[in-house]
C-alpha cells in the first residue's frame, strides 16, 4: 500500500434531526459512511486523501453538506449534484440509556440514483484507481439493484488493479424488502472483500449466525474480519492469527451513535499507516469511547 493512500468511501448522508429532552430538534448531518469518512480524515492526519462518493442535491441543505466536508478534509470531486433533488432525512430519538431510535424519510433520497446517471459514468470509471474502496450494508440499500450490480463490477475492478476493498456490514432491516433480498446482496459483494468489519448482532440479525465462531468459519475466505461487540472486546482474525482486544469501560454513555462508524474509521486509519491489527483495534475502542460520551454523530474536532 502506497504511503499516501487514495481512499473513496462511497454512501449516503442525511440531515439529521437530534430530538432533544426539551421536544427541540437540533439539525446537523450524519451517515454511517460519511460519518467514517470525516474520522477517518481525522485520524490520518497529513496521511493521503478522502473521498466521499454519494449524490445530493442542489439544496442548501446539499450546499451546507458540501461546505462541511470540505472544512474537513473530505473531497468533494466525487459528489454529485442531481438537479430538483434533495437529500435523505432522519430523525434520533435517545432513551435515558443513550440508545437510539431512528425515524427515516429517504425514498426520494438523490442518493438512489448514484450509480444510474449520465454523470455517474466518469465517478464508476475512476473508482477501479484507488487504493482503498469502502461501503456498508447501507450504501447496498440505497443504492438499489441497479447500483449495486454496478458497484460490484467496481469492486472487481479495483481488486484486479491492486487496490483493497473494505466493507461494513451496517445491516439496518427496514431498508430492505426481506432478509433474503438483503442476503443475496450482500453474498455477492462479500466474495470481494479483503477487510470486512462486522458487527456481531448484524450478523446475527442478517444471517442467523449464533456466535463469534460461526461468523468467522462463514469468511473463510475474508483476508482480514473485524469483530465488532459493543462494549465487549473485539475480535479479529488476520493472516492467520486471532486476537480479542479490550473496549474501553466509559462512565456515562450518552449517544452511541456512530459508535461503529468511527471504530472502523480508526481501525483503517491505524492499518493503512502500518499498525498491527491490535493498534488499530485500540485506536478504534479510544475514538468510540469518545464519541459515544457527545450526542450526535460527529463530536466537534
């Protein structure tokens, strides 16, 4: 891997509605990808480039987004602006716990077009040249049968050129039609992973897997899984080797929103730059135990 690693993380954001114990809503945005991609840019440091693939539209909404990631770091050249359109909108209620319940309005998300416009051709021809291609279960939903075959062909492409690709198994049931449609997606994009980092209760959810042990034996095939547990270790098998590595006890959880999104942003940060798979999991559990103690998905830099 390059020292100055080109990395596309490719998904939706949303306007985020926070409902406050007041009855206020706060308006910020957030997406499992993109919330990946500002941490990962943070973590980085001077270290190579980020860059968010999605569609939006030509909003201020759209605009604000924009603005945001670029104050980031995050580079736009891979957004798309689809005219008339807007972006996805969700909406986080919090129990006394700090879990969470979503309310979504996305159907007419500009996002579902991604791999289906004209101006998309350029973006699917470009992907194949960088060295790391990242997506979620969530980026399969939204992008719909249509693009998710398109990306698939991408990710073939970007193996065959020497780049890695990297999934998040994000599985959220409401945004498929069953199970089984979600199944079939993700078996075949599965076959063109080299880091899959997956949450064990999706993978419960998804696949009926009982165990840690049952999942692994299921990715045979996977150069390196990442276990994600909660607030239990995770555990990791690569090149052969397996490790559990500790999460960090936090006093008082206030939104775990995220909490998965940025782990896997300082896991590939702490990999890309050449830590083992431990270092990485550590730098994982340190930027979650901080972000699950700030509402919202994004704590401020």
């Amino acid at each position: 891997m390059t020292t100055q690693p080109r990395i596309a993380l490719i998904g939706e954001c949303m306007i985020e509605l926070q409902h406050r114990a007041d009855g206020s809503l706060h308006q910020s945005f957030g997406g499992d990808t993109l919330n990946t991609a500002v941490y990962l840019r943070r973590e980085l440091g001077e270290v190579g480039s980020v860059d968010y693939v999605t569609a939006l539209g030509d909003d201020s909404f759209s605009d604000a987004m924009c603005q945001q990631w670029h104050e980031e770091g995050v580079g736009l050249g891979m957004v798309q602006r689809l005219p008339g359109r807007l972006p996805g909108l969700y909406c986080i209620q919090t129990d006394a716990n700090g879990e969470r319940k979503f309310l979504y309005w996305r159907n007419e998300a500009a996002v579902r077009d991604c791999f289906t416009t004209p101006a998309a051709e350029p973006i699917l021809a470009a992907l194949p040249d960088y060295d790391v291609v990242y997506f979620s279960g969530i980026t399969l939903a939204v992008l719909g049968a249509v693009g998710r075959g398109r990306l698939l062909q991408t990710l073939v492409q970007t193996r065959r050129r020497g780049g890695r690709v990297v999934f998040d198994n994000n599985y959220r049931p409401r945004l498929w039609a069953d199970a089984a449609a979600a199944r079939e997606a993700y078996s075949k994009v599965l076959a063109e992973v080299d880091i899959a980092l997956l949450t064990e209760d999706d993978e419960r959810a998804l696949f009926g897997y009982q165990d840690s042990e049952q999942v692994f034996a299921a990715y045979q095939s996977i150069a390196e899984v990442v276990l994600k547990r909660g607030a239990d270790a995770c555990l990791i098998r690569c090149a052969g080797e397996r490790f559990a590595v500790s999460a960090l006890k936090v006093e008082k959880v206030v939104d775990t929103t995220a909490a998965g999104d940025s782990f896997s942003a300082a896991y590939l940060a702490g990999r890309l730059k050449g830590e083992s798979p431990q270092e990485a999991a550590m730098a994982g559990h340190r930027l979650a135990s901080r972000v699950i103690q700030v509402s919202g998905a994004l704590i401020p830099r």
